[in-house]
C-alpha cells in the first residue's frame, strides 16, 4: 500500500481490526452498501474501500486480506508493523 495506491479515485478508509466483535463487522457491511450503490451508479467504477488495522501483531496482511474480501472481493487491507504504530 502506497500513496499512489490511493490516487485517481476517491477511497472510503475505516480503522479496526479483524477480531473485533460488532463495530468493524457493521463498517464493513456499510461498506458493501455503499459500493453497491456507487458501483452501480459510476457504472461498475466506484471508489475503493479500505480497512486499516490497529492491531499489526495479529493482523498480517494474509488475515486482513482474507477478511476484508469476505465482505467484498475488491476491499483492501493495510496493516503495519509495532513499531509504526508506536508499541
């Protein structure tokens, strides 16, 4: 994930992580809502959504891959590692 990852379109960014219980789960499926109605209406070409976790020892980037594509295929993921996030 780079900044230019993120150019040329607009993207809907969430921070969580893939073991909370309710408020990540409801964002995601939030989430799926919004790009249907989006993707439809920009004729498939919608923005991208995004969940960036806090928890980087538990969250690799296979895990948070395989949960944010549970919601949708096209979701990202970003995580980082302790020291980024200041542990």
């Amino acid at each position: 994930m780079t900044e230019a990852s993120l150019r040329g379109q607009w993207t809907f960014a969430a921070i969580g992580y893939t073991t909370c219980p309710d408020v990540c789960p409801m964002t995601m499926a939030t989430f799926m809502a919004i790009q249907r109605q989006l993707g439809a209406a920009a004729g498939g070409r919608g923005p991208q959504f995004l969940l960036i976790s806090v928890d980087p020892e538990r969250d690799t980037p296979e895990r948070l891959a395989q949960y944010v594509r549970h919601f949708h295929p096209g979701f990202l993921g970003a995580t980082g590692s302790t020291e980024v996030c200041g542990r």
